[in-house]
C-alpha cells in the first residue's frame, strides 16, 4: 500500500540532496583569490562605460507577460488540435470559447495600447 509513497519520497529525497550535494562541490573546489579585476563590472568582455543599471520601460514587461499567456495558449491548444476529429461536439466547444476568451483579452490590452512599443 506504501511502495508508491516509498519511491516518491526517496525521489524528493534524491531531487533535494543532489543539487546540495553539488552546490557544495563547487563552494569547496572553487578557487578563491578575488582581486579588483575580477570583481569588476564587465560586458561581453568589455569594460561599460557609464552607468551599469538601466531601467526598462514598464511596458516591455505588459508586453512578455501578454507573450507567455499565448505562449502557454499554444501549448494548450496542440494537444485539441491534435485530437481534433477524434473529439465530441462539447469538447470542440470548449476549445472555441477557450480562442474566444484569449481573443477577447488580446483585443482588450490591444486598445488599452499594452502592445505599443512607443
């Protein structure tokens, strides 16, 4: 009755102790010599110029947000595509005001102007 409960408990045990364990490889084998150059804020190789710290426009942010709702949308809708003819009447309809509901909030942060670059 517990065996299923046994093996989820030794993989939760498994997928803490592991990174652990890996984490403090690298705290012990790593050297440890910081010197300025090393400590030094860089880019691509480069030394900046300038302030390091740039803030971004609030908006970019709308923008992914809105990205990764029908990025997630996509990943949702294969698996009724692909099952498309082998679905009932109800099932189909579900998938449509699913599209009608995502159309709804695209047409809705389009005239809040959420999707200007500007």
């Amino acid at each position: 009755m517990l065996k299923p409960w046994v093996f989820l408990g030794f993989l939760l045990i498994v997928g803490l102790v592991l990174p652990g364990v890996a984490i403090f490889a690298n705290w012990i084998l790593s050297p440890k010599k910081p010197n300025a150059i090393k400590q030094s804020t860089y880019e691509c190789g480069i030394e900046t110029v300038g302030e390091t710290y740039v803030q971004l426009k609030g908006q970019y942010y709308i923008f992914a947000l809105i990205f990764l709702v029908f990025d997630i949308e996509a990943v949702f809708l294969f698996p009724w595509a692909v099952a498309y003819e082998k679905l009932s009447l109800y099932m189909v309809l579900e998938g449509v005001l699913f599209i009608f509901i995502l159309t709804a909030g695209l047409v809705y942060a389009w005239r809040k102007g959420a999707l200007e670059w500007f």
